[in-house]
C-alpha cells in the first residue's frame, strides 16, 4: 500500500499544486489522474512560481517521474507549450521523467471551437466553463469516436482519415447550428503530426508505469484536479467539470485498485471559492468578499491561474465538506490558506442548511433545492495576528488552533497539514 492520493475536497483551487509539491519531496512517482488544461496549480519555490496546467508539480523535484494518467484530456501543442516553459526555466522535462499515458485523450482545435460557441449558445444559463475544449472532448470520448495520445505513435493515414472525418462532422454543427466559420482539417492534421513527432518518446503505458512502480515499492502520488463538488457525477451537475476528480476518477484515471491506497488526503481551503456559475450557499457579498479575494496584485489573491477570473468567494461549508469526506473516503485534511483568515474578527462557519425553515445536514442532490438553501452558521473567534510565519501547531494563536479543531470535530477527518502562506516552507505539518 504506496499510494497517496491528493485530491479537492471543495469547487477546485484549493491548493492542491502545494500540497503534492510538499509530498512529491517523498515520493518516486507522481501522476495526475483527469481533466486537462482547464486545472491551473501553482507551486511557490523560494522566490519562483510555476503556474502548472497539466504536468504534476512533482516535476520540480528532479528525482521524481511524472506520469499524466489515461483518465486526462490532452491538448498536445498547450502541453509542449508547458514543457518548454519549464525546461527554459532549467527543468528536466525530458521522456525518462514524464511519461504520457497512451489512453489519455486529445484536445484538438474542434473541442476548443465548440466549447466557445456552446458557452455562448447557452446565454445566461453558461456553466462558466474554462473554454479549453473539455468537455467538448470528454463527449467524444464518451462516444467513441475520440482520439488518444497512443495515435500519435503510429501516424497513419486512418488518423488522418479520423481526424478529417471528425472536423467533418463538427463543422456541420459549427456552421449548421452555431453559424460559424468551418474549420481547416489539412492544417488540424498537419499541426498534430508536427506534435505528435515531439511526443512520441513521452507516450507509454500509464498503468504498466503504476503497476511497475508498485512492484518496486516506490511510493506514489495520485494528484487530482478541480474538486469534489465539480465531479460529473457526484458534483453540482450541470455546473460541474466533464471528469471526475473523486476518488473513482483515480482509480479509472490511472488504472489503480482500491488495496494500494494509502492515504487520501482532501485539499480543503480554510474559506470557500467557485470558478463559474451554479449555486454556492456559502457565496459572501460586499467588504468580506473583497478581503477574501484580495485585489489581484498577489499570485495568491483569488483570481483563476488559468482564466484569470475572479473567485467567488465565502465562508467555509461544512454540510458540502461532509459530502466530500464520504465520497472519497478521506483519511486526512491539508487546510490551506488559513492566513488568510487573520483578518477577521469572527469567522463564519456553515454546519447546516436552512431549507423551508427545516434544517438539512446533508448536501442536496438537485442544484436547483441547493440553491434556495441558506447557510447555518457557528461564529468561531478570529486571532487577528499574522500567522504566516508560524511552523508549529502550538504555535498558532489559541483561537486559530480553535478553528482547524473545530473543523476537525465537524467532519471527524484530522488535519494533518495546515498552510499559512504559498511558500513550500509556510506549511505547519505534523
Ligand atoms: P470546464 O472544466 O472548463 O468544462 O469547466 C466546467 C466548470 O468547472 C466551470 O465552472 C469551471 O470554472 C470549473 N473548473 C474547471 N477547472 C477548474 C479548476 O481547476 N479550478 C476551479 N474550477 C474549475
């Protein structure tokens, strides 16, 4: 039992990119398991920051392999782009520590195009989507007729032959319902064989890199993106990702079985933040919005890595937590951004919803019920102090220590991390 799984306990941005960098320090493998470029992690190292899209953050570390797992959509020319920023910035991106999972689908430039025209084609009920071509590219999947990185091994012209067909048919749809110009299937094709020539070497079998690893007893790192809550099946459906970044994501995502894992540690910020529409009960308005989100002039202020758009913003919910707890089988909490919170008298926690003057413990399935709840809230005291260079538990000030235990009772998880700034360093770990 070797695998660590690190996932989003909430809407996604929780500071997953930290924490797998803080634990890749001790492990051999780490692989990222769904969704595409849409996911934007970021890892403070001294005074550099990376903004990473889809490789793991474990590529920081140089003895560390990285594997982008067969549940992930892949844009080839964005991923090339990734590897040449890092490899300007002196990291070694080269085949014998990143690995690329054959069975993980492309995103080509149709996905893209249709995710733009349907965002808009769906006005004011938009989803709010990242416009990276996602879901567009998970619908192919679903239906069979999408294209897998393991295709670029072998360029033939029945890939060729594929890929025209399948600009054919969304052509039809961009110019037939969208009203859209086509686009070009001889440059679709030649772009992807020049990228495909790049990435071959990179291609393998994900699951045979697992099971090999888990043979040698090398410790593996399973890193999610997004959240709980934007899971296709368990999330806030439809405003909610096309992958699922719960637990059963993992195990289809890289082919792993429920024996090997270890631990799962959930990503839970120490506030709440959503990307995009759908109901969030614990949205906060006015001044407390405005200092949660900070102004944008810090990487770490809550504004999109990969979209730039500002993060709603709210106070931490505990009834949607609880659903995560349960779904993923937690073993144990990293609260992030607690820091952020010394600048509160009070902090509001939500432990129920109110629904129909009746009190509801457990998250509701149907968005529309969700969205007419309001939140229940305990006031835990606030501790008003910077707490950005503390590094021990005992340390904090009695009434930050008071919120993570609070926390912890709630959903009956322990904390095993709590990070009270972006740098590797400002991680209290015990
Ligand atoms: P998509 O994944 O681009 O299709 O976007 C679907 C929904 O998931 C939108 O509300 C996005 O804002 C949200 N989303 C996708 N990726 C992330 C992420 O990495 N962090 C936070 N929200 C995300």
């Amino acid at each position: 039992m070797s695998i660590t799984v690190i996932l989003g306990a909430q809407w996604g941005d929780e500071g997953k990119g930290k924490i797998t960098d803080l634990l890749a320090a001790d492990a051999d493998l780490v692989a990222r398991y769904g969704g595409g470029d849409n996911a934007g992690h970021t890892v403070t190292v001294g005074t550099e920051r990376f903004a990473l899209h889809m490789i793991p953050s474990g590529i920081l570390y140089p003895r560390v392999t990285c594997l982008l797992g067969g549940g992930m959509v892949i844009n080839p020319g964005r991923l090339l782009e990734e590897m040449d920023l890092l490899a300007d910035r002196s990291v070694d991106v080269s085949s014998k520590r990143l690995k690329l999972d054959g069975r993980a689908h492309l995103i080509l430039p149709y996905h893209i195009a249709l995710d733009g025209v349907s965002e808009r084609a769906r006005g004011g009920a938009a989803i709010g989507t990242t416009l990276r071509g996602i879901g567009p590219a998970y619908t192919d999947k679903v239906a069979r007729t999408g294209i897998r990185a393991q295709e670029l091994l072998h360029p033939s012209t029945d890939l060729e032959r594929r890929v025209c067909d399948q600009v054919a048919a969304k052509n039809l749809l961009l110019e037939r319902v969208y009203g859209q110009p086509p686009l070009d299937a001889g440059t679709i094709v030649q772009v992807l064989l020049t990228h495909a020539q790049r990435l071959a070497p990179y291609i393998s079998d994900g699951t045979e890199e697992i099971s090999h690893a888990l043979r040698s007893r090398k410790r593996i790192l399973a890193e999610g993106a997004q959240g709980t809550l934007l899971d296709i099946d368990l999330g806030s459906y439809p405003f909610v990702t096309s992958s699922n970044p719960t637990i059963g994501g993992m195990m289809t995502g890289l082919g792993i079985g429920p024996h090997n894992i270890e631990r799962v540690v959930g990503v839970v910020k120490a506030y709440q933040t959503r990307v995009g529409a759908g109901p969030m009960p614990t949205e906060a308005g006015g001044e407390a919005a405005e200092v949660l989100r900070g102004t944008g002039a810090q990487p770490w202020d809550e504004f999109g890595t990969t979209t730039g758009r500002p993060r709603r913003c709210g106070w931490l919910d505990v009834v949607s937590l609880r659903f995560a707890v349960q779904v993923n089988g937690l073993t144990e909490l990293a609260i992030t951004k607690l820091d952020i919170l010394s600048r509160f008298d009070e902090i509001p926690v939500c432990v129920a919803y109110q629904l129909d003057g009746q009190r509801l413990e457990t998250l509701p399935t149907d968005v529309a019920i969700l969205e007419r709840c309001r939140p229940v809230y305990e006031n835990l005291p606030g501790w008003g102090t910077d707490i950005t260079g503390v590094r021990v538990f005992s340390d904090l000030p009695p009434a930050a220590r008071g919120y993570v235990t609070r926390i912890e009772e709630l959903l009956g998880v322990r904390a095993s991390y709590v990070s009270v700034g972006p740098g590797r360093e400002q991680t209290i770990h015990w």
